[in-house]
C-alpha cells in the first residue's frame, strides 16, 4: 500500500471513493439512505460537481482535491482507478480482476464493465503508469464458463436490508429452520397419521418466498395469506393415506383395502357431520364387499374401483380434516415468524457489537436509471466474521464450523474462488471467503433438508436443484445469445451472472438477487425455474410484464416440465402468452439433466436421464425476437445439444484440447484446471 492510501477514512463515512485522509470529504447524494458498501462497491454517486470533459464523465471520471498533496486528483467511479494526472481519452479501460494494482494497463479495446462495480485502490504514481509485461488471463476450465461477458441491462435498484454472511447467524437460522422442518413432520404425523409430502416443506418455502415481504431472507415472515395453498393441497392428497402408482395387481388390491380402511377411520374418529358419516361408511361397506366377493379382478380393476371410491367420499373427507389441515399450515407460519423474529435479534445483538444495525424498511430506489446488470449490494458493512476450518482432502475440501462440517470437491471450490473474484470487492485478500461459503453450503444444505455428500447423493433433488448440460448451455449462447440464467445458485451456475434463491448469501459470488425482483430492460435469458407452481407462474408474469414495458431486445427461453394431469398453471400461461415466438417438446427420456448435487459428486454420476418431457418456450419481444429469432436451424441445433451422450462427447474433445477453445479474450490465456 502506497502512503496515499495508509490514512483510513473515518467510521461513520464510507471510504468510497479511495481519497487520502486529508482529502475534502465527501457526503451521501441521500442523506437519510446510508452509502451502500459492500460486497461490490457503492453505486455511481450523483452528488459531485463534474469539472472535467463531458467525455471524461461519460467514462466515469471525477476530479477531486487532496489536501495533502494540494492538488487535484481523477478517480474512475466505474473502475476505481485514481491519477493524479488528467486521463486520456484515448488511454485503454483498466481491470480490476486481472491487473488490481493498475500497473499493466495493455494497449486494447475497452471491454465492458457493469456500471456498478467500483474497487477501491489507491492513486498510482507516476512511475506506476509504465507499461508492463502482457498479464495472464487465468481461465478455471469447468462444466460453465465464466468468462461470458453479461448483456443484460437492468433499472438501478437500492441496496438491500440483509446482514452480510455470518456463520454464527446462520447457524443459529438453520437451527430454527431445521427445528420447523421437523415440527411440520410431527404435525402431519399427529393430527392426520400421514408422513409430510415429499419436498412439500420445500416448496412450501419457495411459494412462501413468492409473496414474503419480511426480514429473514429464508424464513417466512411476513406474507398473506398467511395458509399456504399449496401445502393445504399437498396434505389434503395423501389424505387418508398416500396413493402412488403399483406395481403388481396384490399390491393395487392391497392399496385399495388400506385406503378404505383410513377413510372409515377417520370419520369415526373425528367430529364429522351425521350425512358425511353415513355416505363414507356405505361406499367403504360396498367396497369391502366387492373385495371379499370378487375373485381374479385385474389389476385395471382395483385402479378403477380406487377411483369411484376416492370420487364419492372424497369431498365428505375434506370437509371432515379441513380446520385441522388449516391448522397446520396456520401454525408452522405462525412458527417460521417466531423463528425469523429471533434471528432478526441475534443479527441487531451481533451488530451492536461492531457499532452497526440493519435499517428498519426497504430503501427506496432514487433514480430510474439503465445501467449494466450487477451483483446485490448491502446497505451496511460486514462485521468480523469468526475462523471456519478449511481441511483439504484429495480432491474435496471440508469446511468446518462449530463441528458442523460441509463438503464440496475442490474443482467448484475452485469455481467460487473464480467467481468471488469477478464479483466482490471488499475482500482483496479473500480473508472472509471461506466463512461465506461456508454459509452459503449451509443455506443450501439446511434447505434441501440433507447434508449434501457423496454418500446421500442419490437422494432426488433433481427438481429444485437440476441444471442443464454444458452442452445446452454453450448452445443458448451461442444461437440465442443468453449469457444469464434466472434461476441458478453459485454451485450450479454456468454463467457469472444469475438470479437465486438467497441473494444475501450467493452475492459474493454472483447473484443478482431473486429473479422476481430483478427489473431487466434488456438482454437475453435461460429460465429453468424449480418446480414449484407459485413460482413459476409467478415468474411467466414477471417475465410477460418485462417483455411489456421494453421496447428494447428481450429474450427467454424457458423450460419447464410437461406435467399434464393437471396441467400447471405456469405452463398454461406459457403456451397462451402473447409473446411466444416457439415452443418444442422434448419427450422423456431422451435428455439429461445435471444432478443438484455436482458438486459433491464424481463426473460418472453428474448426468440424469430425465424422467419426464421438457416444454422449451421462446418468450421475445419485437426487438428481442429480430435479434435472438428461433430459427429452425437454431432450435435443431439446441435439441441435438439435450441428447443424452453429448456431454460425455464434448468432454472427450475437450481433453484433446490443450486450452480451453472457443475462447474471446486477446489476452494470453492459461487454464488453471481441466473439466
């Protein structure tokens, strides 16, 4: 650090941008709204009084006074490079990622960057400016490419209200969570004799999500209605017991006598109305009989006799468990906004500590600008943060906190390291990386309800955390344009920028927050969004109100499952939408999906045939639709990148490539790792 940089800003003002310590301070354009911080820089200020070229400001330079040195200096707001001389029109653009002290500035087009991402760096000298040697490019070769440069364009938004990543907080969080997890099994259990539907805690989190306005990014807290439909349907069908399809005609026959059985049960046993009573016990009286007096039906038989009885007292059943049912859900709500209110606590407590407290409401965005898409933004500093163990082993590494121990293989280690670099700017000496990702692997393990490793891998999470093949990816890019997916996580991105579930935790590396919140004007997108009907149909509005509102190119592309009986609401949506310009079917079987759970596998496992068909959707404006048109070609081509095998087969090239092809960047390259 040069002594332009050794005196500290003071702690109640933000030290953006770099000036020395006896430099004219500068105050917030919003007085009332605290300066954004970390972990990707403040945005543009307004504030300032430009005194330099309007071509100059349109770069990103401003002009300040350094009392020290009693003179003027220029800092970049878009780059955060400082000089003390008046920069050039003609100079190239400067690189945070590859060359962060500013030295070797190389003699070539600028390249892009989001307009939101300042790093604060000290003022280089002048014998700084000298030209070095041609700096290296590293490239992390993996099953994504990061080096894809983004082309969306979104409105500013204001920073959001979270606490940084705390291990502590979020252990304590997924405590409760996990707690809650576990009371909705014994309230199933308890009241209706059912286990809890499958994943239906899970999906009960993401529809909540939809219409949450609370201050937990993952514990409900603040929503209406507060009874989730979803999960009161979820356990209204297993009652009175779970129905899946059977194999043999013993095992139809068996279910049909268990069936009959439960829902006799349950009209003794619970207060139902004299009518009700009457008109289950006749039908399960009837069924019996026809089960004793029947010999040799077929398996047909015993399907279509379950059908006629579950039709007839159906709705009697309903009737009789629904305040308990309501009960529920109404309870593990009123559970989940105790638990977010004691962890809200705990957050204010561990703050207090350092001096800082999380604002009370949501900002407000004060302007209405397009800018380049860029990662979410905090409103306050991050705190200390305690030590997390890093035990490297073979090819994972195990990260340990408090005993609670989270593995992940080195190579996506590797990949969040690439993507931490590209996306945050408060850690140069990446001191707090692995605490934040340790915290992410704990999100998203206490989410999927398992502590995700090689040897519970096997468990099926396709739907929530399934990604596409490398080979689908490379061919939206390449036909469609698509350099940003809607619904992703650091573990399973293939691009650098995406939308996730947990923006608060995921911004380190790349997230730009949920995609319902993200007010895209431009660009091209790739959504393969979790299979939660709330959400998807929430996100087809989203979309349709985004295509509505910009006259600037906008592209989609969507897939979904081709569930039919009933038909999602979301896919309805899709296929009725005014702005559909194509749509295909992929049948089942005939593709593959990545697991959710590639980052703890081996390679041998990453590749699931999917069970079930695909419906693919192009969603374009006009503009969007001349720039990125479906073309037949194009699409052919993006349905020979789903065959199952084609992943295998690039992966076989690849290895008889000794870098990484296909790559943009005038720079020397060097692949740091092998797919």
């Amino acid at each position: 650090m040069n002594e332009e940089t050794e005196v500290k800003a003071p702690e109640e003002r933000p030290a953006w941008p770099p000036v020395d310590g006896n430099a004219t301070p500068v105050s917030s354009p919003h007085p009332h709204m605290p300066m954004p911080t970390t972990p990707q820089g403040p945005p543009a200020n307004q504030g300032f009084e430009y005194e330099l070229p309007f071509e100059l400001v349109q770069q990103g330079w401003k002009k300040f006074w350094s009392k020290r040195e009693n003179r003027p200096y220029f800092w970049n707001k878009l780059t955060g490079e400082s000089l003390w001389e008046m920069p050039s029109l003609a100079k190239p653009q400067f690189d945070p990622i590859t060359d962060p002290l500013g030295i070797s500035v190389l003699p070539q087009l600028p390249v892009p960057q989001p307009i939101h991402t300042p790093v604060p760096l000290g003022k280089r000298r002048a014998s700084e400016d000298i030209q070095g040697p041609q700096a290296k490019k590293f490239i992390l070769a993996g099953p994504w490419d990061l080096e894809i440069p983004t082309n969306v364009i979104i409105l500013e938004r204001p920073p959001c209200i979270f606490m940084h990543s705390h291990p502590e907080i979020e252990a304590y969080r997924c405590a409760w969570l996990s707690k809650l997890r576990q009371c909705y099994q014994e309230l199933c259990h308890s009241r209706e004799s059912i286990d809890a539907p499958k994943d239906s805690f899970n999906r009960w989190l993401m529809e909540r999500k939809v219409i949450d306005t609370g201050y937990d990014p993952l514990l409900p807290s603040n929503c209406y209605p507060e009874i989730s439909l979803s999960m009161y349907r979820e356990i209204m069908n297993d009652i009175p017991i779970k129905l899946v399809r059977p194999k043999f005609t013993g095992d139809a026959r068996k279910q049909l006598s268990r069936w009959a059985e439960a829902a006799k049960k349950i009209m003794e046993s619970r207060n139902a109305e004299a009518e009700s009573r009457k008109v289950v016990k006749w039908n399960v009286d009837e069924t019996f009989q026809w089960l004793r007096k029947t010999v040799g039906a077929t398996y047909d038989d015993f399907q279509d006799r379950l059908a006629h009885l579950k039709q007839q007292c159906q709705p009697h059943l309903t009737e009789t468990v629904r305040a308990s049912v309501e009960g529920i859900c109404l309870k593990l709500y009123n559970l989940s906004c105790e638990y977010a209110k004691k962890v809200r606590e705990k957050s204010n407590n561990s703050l207090k500590e350092h001096g800082m407290e999380l604002p009370p409401h949501p900002f407000a965005a004060q302007t209405v600008r397009k800018v380049w898409c860029y990662p979410v933004q905090f409103a306050i500093g991050c705190p200390r943060l305690p030590v997390v163990e890093y035990l490297p082993d073979r090819d994972q590494a195990v990260l340990r906190f408090q005993g609670d121990s989270l593995a992940i293989n080195s190579l996506y280690l590797q990949k969040l390291e690439q993507l931490y670099r590209h996306s945050c700017f408060d850690d140069r000496k990446f001191e707090l990386f692995i605490p934040r990702v340790w915290v992410m692997l704990k999100r998203y393990a206490t989410f999927l309800g398992v502590n995700p490793s090689p040897n519970n891998a096997n468990l099926d999470f396709r739907d929530t955390q399934q990604s596409l093949p490398v080979t689908v990816f490379e061919c939206l890019n390449r036909a469609f344009g698509v350099t940003f997916e809607c619904f992703s996580s650091p573990l399973n991105c293939y691009f650098r920028q995406y939308c996730s579930a947990f923006g608060d935790c995921d911004s380190y590396f790349g997230s730009r927050g949920p995609f319902l919140q993200l007010k895209a004007v431009s660009g091209s997108f790739e959504a393969n969004p979790p299979y939660c009907e709330e959400l998807m149909e929430a996100s087809v509005n989203h979309m349709e109100r985004l295509l509505n509102d910009s006259p600037e190119p906008l592209s989609f592309v969507v897939l979904v499952p081709d569930y039919r009986e009933p038909t999602p609401a979301a896919l309805v949506r899709l296929e009725s939408s005014q702005f559909k310009r194509k749509q295909v079917t992929i049948p089942a079987y005939e593709h593959e999906f990545r697991h959710g759970f590639q980052h703890v596998l081996n390679r041998t496992e990453l590749n699931v045939r999917s069970n079930h068909g695909t419906v693919i959707v192009w969603l374009q404006n006009a503009a969007g639709h001349h720039k990125w048109e479906p073309t037949e070609e194009r699409v052919q081509a993006l349905l020979e990148a789903f065959r199952p095998g084609r992943e295998r087969e690039r992966d076989r090239q690849e290895l008889l490539s000794p870098t990484r092809q296909g790559s943009t960047s005038d720079k020397p390259q060097e692949v740091i790792a092998s797919t």
